[in-house]
C-alpha cells in the first residue's frame, strides 16, 4: 500500500503546469459534455482515456482525471451498480492508446498513425458495448440465451451513438494536437516523451 501511495505522490509531483491545465479542461469538458442534452453515449470519457495514453500522460493521472470526471458527472446524474464495470471499460483505453495506438515506435501522424488511431477507437467502442450489456443482460435479464439477445439487440440503437461520439471526439483530439505539432515543427515529439516517460516509471 505504501508503495503504490509512494508511486501516486511521485506521479502528481512531476506534473507540469501545463499538464494540470490539460487535464482540468478535459475534466471540465467531459463533465459539461454528460450534463449538457446530448444523444446517448456521445461523450468525450473513451477519446479522453485513448489520447491520454497515446500521448503518454501518467497513467496514474489520466486514470484519476478519467474516474474524477465520471464521478462529478455521476453525482448528477445518479449513482448505479454497474458503474464500476462502466469505469473499468473506459479505463481500458488508456492501455489501447499507449499499447495498440502509439505503439513502440511513438506517434508519428502518419496514415499507419492515424489507421492505428482509428482502429483503437472503434476497438475501445466494441468493448465498452460488449461488456458493459453482458453486465447490463446479468444484472436485469433472464439467465437465458433469449435474455442475452434481447439485451445486446436493445442496445444496438446506442452503439451507433458510441462509435460517432468516441471518432468524433477522438479525431478533434489528435486533431488538435497534430495542429499544434505542425505549427510548432515537432511531429515527433510524442516520439521524445514515449521515450521520458519509460524512463521516469
């Protein structure tokens, strides 16, 4: 246990300031994007979680900002018994960004980036709709082969929401930052801090 609190001090404590404003805007625009009318499922939580570990942000923090906003949010819109599998789906996407989209090689905005980008979203949205209504079918469904295509065929009307809202938030993400690397000349420097943060851990 203390070791694990040693590891999350050490994180918060190397957190530039610019990373806090990163990470208090993202809060701020996931919460008001799940409080504000919008159709269901289309939220910035599974983009949110793939950037961050594409871009190598602590783990330890992206995961605090990813559950911190969901909670604030939730303190609104109501608590659930299934929010702990909902949290651990979005989380899922910090591992899909930092192993599947940046990769070994680091983020490069090349078509295999953005290819990878791409695949990771909509891989992120398959298996929050995946496992999220196997919950939902053992939770509130008959235990019955029936009962389980009932609940994914009810949820089949949303996913279409799911996978909008995690591309559409996803490419305004690297979208932005591919923007700010063309006009500062470093397309490569997710490169540099794939490479820092390995060597931080």
């Amino acid at each position: 246990m203390n070791t694990i609190t040693t590891r999350i001090r050490r994180s918060l404590s190397t957190i530039s300031t610019s990373q806090v404003a990163m990470i208090g805007a993202a809060m701020a625009v996931a919460v008001a994007a799940r409080l504000l009318p919008h159709p269901p499922n289309f939220t910035p939580m599974a983009a949110i979680g793939l950037f961050a570990g594409a871009v190598c942000l602590r783990p330890v923090v992206a995961a605090s900002a990813i559950v911190g906003a969901m909670l604030i949010s939730d303190l609104f819109l109501g608590f659930h018994t299934l929010m702990p599998i909902v949290y651990g789906c979005l989380l899922v996407n910090l591992v899909i960004g930092a192993r599947f989209v940046r990769g070994a090689n680091g983020l490069q905005f090349g078509a295999a980036s953005c290819g990878r980008i791409i695949a990771g979203s909509l891989i992120g949205s398959v298996l929050f709709f995946l496992v999220t209504n196997f919950a939902h079918f053992l939770a509130f469904y008959p235990p019955t082969m029936g009962g389980l295509a009932a609940c994914y065929t009810a949820a089949i009307p949303f996913f279409q929401f799911t996978v909008s809202g995690d591309l559409a938030y996803t490419g305004v993400m690297f979208g932005s930052l591919a923007l700010v690397s063309m006009k500062s000349g470093s397309f490569v420097g997710t490169r540099k801090l794939a490479t820092q943060s390995v060597s931080a851990r």
